[in-house]
C-alpha cells in the first residue's frame, strides 16, 4: 500500500497520537478481538443482504429495493475489508491499521446508503411502513459501532519489541 493510503489525516487522525483517554490497546490484541467481531458483523451483513433481496418476493405493486440491496452489499463489503484490516492488524502488518480503517468507513457508507434506500423502499411500499420505523436504530446502531471501532483502531498501539532472550 502506497505511503500516502497509510500516513494520512483519515488513518493518523490528531487525537491518535494523545488520545483523550487513557486506554491503551495493543494492536495485536484488539486485531484478535475485532477479526472475530468484524467476521460476525460481515455474515450478519450478508443475512441482510439476503433479506433485503428477498423483501418483494411473491407481492405486486412492490418496487425492488435497489438502493437498500446495493447499500447492504457495500456494508458487507465493507466489513470483509475490515476484518481483513483487523487480521493484518493480528499479524503486526504495517498495512492493518489502513484497511481496517478503509473498510470501516465502506461499512459506514453503505450503513448511510441502506438507509437512505429504506427511506425510498419504505415510501414507495406502504406495505412495509412498519419496517420503515426500526431502519433508523439499525442505521444508528451500526454508525455508532463503526464510530467506536474506529477510534479504537486508530488509538491503538503496536506491542512494543521484546528483548531478546539471553541478553
């Protein structure tokens, strides 16, 4: 990955290097803990994206929700590339922190861009305006997590070197 991808104001953001608190995360083990997190975010992604495709299955008058299936695809996307992210993360690649914060801000766009489809799917189906009420606490829900996960990736610290045994 080119040095500009890695060393920018999006992936080393101001509060990086003093973050506002005292937390300290080794990058190593928090790449552990969100691989597993984001490997379950992404099949839960993928059951959206099923779901979603299936919404007008078998009813008339029902217009395909294009938008919220092509936003729903961009946010599993976007969970793959930052589990990917968080795996190069576990293994102290110098790359990690990148994709990860890459492919969380995917996840965010395509959370915005499935909301804004739900918006379109749900007003021109007033058969699923009850459906319409909970795509604002999925879509707050998921903007908050790829928020949280987000400041902790770009806080987060390598493991310092040991030393070498014998000496």
């Amino acid at each position: 990955m080119p040095t500009r991808l890695r060393d920018n104001p999006i992936v080393r953001p101001f509060f990086a290097e003093r973050p506002p608190s005292n937390l300290y995360f080794p990058s190593r083990g928090l790449g552990l803990v969100l691989m597993i997190f984001g490997t379950i975010a992404a099949v839960v992604s993928l059951l959206f994206v099923t779901g979603v495709a299936g919404l007008c299955n078998g009813l008339s008058l029902c217009t395909f929700p294009t938008v919220d299936v092509l936003g729903t695809v961009v946010l599993m996307v976007g969970w793959v590339v930052a589990t990917a992210g968080f795996a190069l993360m576990l293994n102290a690649h110098p790359d990690g922190r990148a994709w990860a914060v890459y492919g969380l801000m995917l996840a965010a766009a395509g959370d915005i861009l499935s909301f804004v489809g739900d918006v379109i799917f749900v007003g021109a189906n007033p058969l699923y305006y009850a459906l319409g009420r909970g795509a604002i606490a999925i879509f707050i829900f998921w903007l908050l997590i790829c928020a949280v996960l987000y400041f902790l990736v770009v806080t987060s610290r390598p493991a310092p070197e040991a030393p070498p045994l014998g000496e």
